[in-house]
C-alpha cells in the first residue's frame, strides 16, 4: 500500500468502494486523513466498514467540511449522465479526484509510465514491465490492470510504475505527469460514457497533459486518429516524440515489418528481435503493442540487448489470446478480452480456419473492419444480447449458428471442427462485445470458456448438443 499523507488530518470523501475505491480508502487512512466513504451496494459497503472505514451516505449527509472527493472510475462523472453524487459535489464546490492522481502525488520522486489506448494496453503494459523486470529495474505494474494504483508498493527515485490507465481513469487527472506516455491506438468504445467519440478522444488525449520538455510521448501511427495526433504532438514540439508502428517504417521510432522488430530511436535503424518467435504475441496488433513496449522500454534507459532479452521471456496474459488447449488437432483460444469489434478483427487476422463464438452487449454496432478477415471463418456461432444483431448483419457472408449461451456455443463449435475433420481448425472466443449481459466481467467469461474446453479432455470425441438452436446457412459453409 502506498499511504497518501497529502490530506493528512483532512476530512476527505471516498465514493465507489470497489476494489480500487477501498484501496483508496485506507491508503487515505494510513495517511492520516479522515475518511469517510460510500457506495450504492451494501456488499461494498459492509467490505468497507469491517476493515474500519466510516460510512456515511452523501445524498442525505452531503459534503460539510469536505473539500475533495475521490471517485471510483467506473461511475460516470459526465455521460450519459453524471451520478447524483457527483452532481451534488460539484455543486457544493468539492473537487473531484481519482486514485491515480493520489499515487502521482504520493511518489513524486519516481517515474511514471502512462499507457492507453483502445486495444492492447493490457498486454503493453504486462510487457513493459517483464522488459524492465528482465532488466533488473525496480517496478510495479497496476492501476487498471491487476492492482489498484494505491496498493502498489512504495518506490523510491529509482523505481518506476507502470500505470495501464482507462479513458475513464484519465478522465480524474488534474495535476499527473507521465514521465513516458503511451499511446497505443484509437478505435470507437465507450462512447455513451464520454458523449460521443469527441469525448472519448479528449479523455484519452489527457495522459500527454502537463508534459514538458523533459518527458516522452510514445505514440502509435496505425490509425488515423492516433496518426494524426502524433502529428499534433510533434508540430506543438512540447514533448520528445517517438512513433511507433506495428506495420510500417516510421523515422525515429520502433516499428515492425513482416514480424521484425526495428529500432530506429537513435537514427539509426537496427533489426532487433523477430517476433514470430514470441509464441505470446501473434499478430500485427501485439507487434504494435511489442513496438510499444520496446520504445518504452528504450526511452527509461534501457540498452537494445536488454529490452531484447525481455521480450523472449514474456509469456502472455490470460484472456489475451490464450492458448487453453489443443484437442483431437484443434486449437482452443480464450479471447475473452476482446470486448470490441476492432479487438476481435485483431484476433481473427491472426488464424485461419476459424470456429469462431462471438457476441455479448455489443459496444458498437459497425461490423464494417470484419470485411477482411471472414474468409477465415469457417462458421460463427453467436450468443448473449447482440447475436440476433450480430446474424442478421453477418448473414450470408458466412455460416453462422444462433447458440445463445456459451457452454451451447463452445460445443457447438468443437462438434462442427470435428464434423468437418479439421485439424487445422481454431476455436477462437473472442466476443466483440462487453460480458455484461450474461457474465460479471470478461475474466470470469474467460474462465468459464476455459473450464468447458478444459471438460472436453475427459469426453469422447464427436459428442453433440442436442438443444435447440437457429441455424443460419451462410454463403462460405
């Protein structure tokens, strides 16, 4: 834990006592301020108050005597609508902050690395860090992804964290500086919570805020967006800008070719790694996020051949394309992670003869960058709200099968492998849509994938489901 003493003997509000809105609660504590916290879910509620933290409810007890209030990402602060909370914090002048900006307040003297992005950020942060790790450097890793920023462990000058930071995270920063700002790619997500794609932009654009001469914004150029705010960055000439591409040359900067890693930080461009080796990181998207990485990696002092030795040793996250299982010759991957249409094209891109379970709460409704990668899909099989959506739009372009439920859908797809005696064949779950309608979160749908397919291991092979289901006959069956 890192104790926040910057409100000690403060009176200071904590709402949202989820996992990072209670770890903010009692680093607050231990720093010596007066908490006093809620949340609208009594389970929360009663987490928070057997480890000592005082409740109060602000709609009735208001914000007497409180100057800032720390609110949990995940409620919204602006769109579709702000919380009433929120709505009554402000209007009672209380500045509202989030655990990020209290961990770059608490550790001043250690270097902060920022990474975003619409896809990837998860797998180049955990890659960032086994580069650094590999390296010998002092590190934590956290924020949106595993521990909340304020239960890392304090760092001293040497040390560096590396953040994984959400549109909705940058959207609580007020005086953060990103030593090295990552910014992987831009694609259309969450556009209710931030009114539109304007609003989602700018959001993220906050992670280069405040950066001056002494700082590095490590930008990709894949997209149009990102392209063009790389351009802006370097035209305002504030920050050291290096681009990064998981495609193309770029001058200055790390870019992949073909799965060949170049560095040209130092103007000169070097062959480093080929990542066709790295079994954790398939395909152009992670070469984008490899890219990213490495630069990162680079621009914190580490040598080539260092960073290179980090990148044989990284072995992947869960849900990110992972391999659960090769059964009977087929391949079985939990992608459970791809939580939009953009992340799940990525995947695709990356196999072929594709049995592919798609569908959940759908986040954007545009299949339009699915174009290039169905031919390698030899039947879809489709669940959860979006898949009566997802069939008329996919309809007649391959063949595809209404499953509904996951476990329905995981046998089905084994069933038409085997039926089709395809031992190339790939199971690839990779929804394109958000897990809320059936599931907790993408990790727990992720396990659950993975339990089934590991149930497969003791079933004969060639089983079938008998339930019901909607059968739509594309013209690729």
């Amino acid at each position: 834990m890192i104790p926040v003493t910057s409100f000690a003997s403060e009176k200071i509000a904590v709402f949202g006592l989820g996992r990072s809105g209670l770890s903010t609660a009692l680093a607050l504590a231990a720093g010596g301020a007066n908490v006093v916290a809620w949340d609208d879910v009594v389970t929360q509620r009663e987490a928070a108050a057997a480890q000592g933290i005082c409740l109060a409810n602000f709609t009735s007890a208001g914000f007497s005597g409180v100057r800032h209030l720390v609110l949990s990402p995940g409620i919204p602060l602006t769109h579709p609508v702000p919380h009433p909370v929120v709505t009554m914090a402000r209007s009672s002048g209380v500045k509202i902050l989030g655990d990020v900006e209290l961990l770059a307040r608490s550790v001043a003297a250690a270097r902060l690395v920022g990474i975003t992005g619409t896809n990837g950020k998860s797998t180049a942060t955990s890659l960032l860090g086994c580069l650094m790790r590999t390296a010998g450097e002092q590190i934590q890793i956290g924020a949106n992804l595993g521990q909340p920023a304020l239960s890392l462990e304090p760092l001293g000058g040497s040390g560096t964290y590396v953040l994984e930071l959400s549109s909705y995270q940058l959207d609580l920063m007020e005086t953060t500086v990103f030593n090295v700002a990552v910014w992987l790619n831009l694609s259309a997500d969450h556009l209710d919570r931030h009114g539109g794609l304007k609003g989602y932009i700018d959001a993220k654009k906050n992670i280069f805020k405040r950066q001056n001469e002494t700082c590095v914004a490590v930008v990709g150029i894949d997209d149009p967006v990102s392209l063009d705010l790389a351009n802006q960055l370097t035209a305002l000439g504030v920050q050291r800008v290096v681009p990064i591409s998981g495609r193309r040359s770029v001058a200055g900067g790390v870019y992949v070719i073909e799965g060949q890693l170049f560095d040209n930080i130092e103007g000169k461009c070097v062959a480093a790694a080929d990542l066709r080796t790295v079994q954790a990181l398939p395909g152009q998207h992670n070469w984008q996020n490899a890219a990213a990485a490495f630069a990162a990696a680079r621009v914190c002092g580490l040598s080539r051949i260092s960073a290179v030795s980090g990148l044989e040793k990284y072995s992947g996250l869960p849900h990110r394309q992972e391999e659960v299982a090769v059964i009977d010759g087929i391949r079985y991957i939990n992608d459970s992670k791809a939580t939009n249409i953009s992340a799940a094209t990525h995947a695709l891109a990356c196999h072929s003869s594709i049995y592919w379970i798609a569908g959940g709460r759908a986040k954007d409704l545009s299949l339009d960058s699915l174009g290039d990668v169905l031919p390698r899909v030899a039947h879809v099989f489709l669940i959860g709200e979006a898949a009566t959506y997802f069939a008329e739009k996919l309809q007649g372009l391959v063949a595809l099968t209404v499953s509904g439920t996951l476990d329905i859908a995981v046998a089905q797809a084994r069933d038409a492998a085997l039926d089709c005696g395809d031992e190339a064949g790939v199971v690839l779950f990779s929804p394109a849509c958000a897990s809320f309608d059936q599931f907790k979160d993408f990790e727990e749908r992720g396990d659950t994938f993975r339990s089934l397919v590991q149930g497969f291991e003791t079933m004969k092979t060639g089983s079938s489901v008998t339930k019901n289901t909607t059968q739509h006959k594309g013209t690729s069956e």
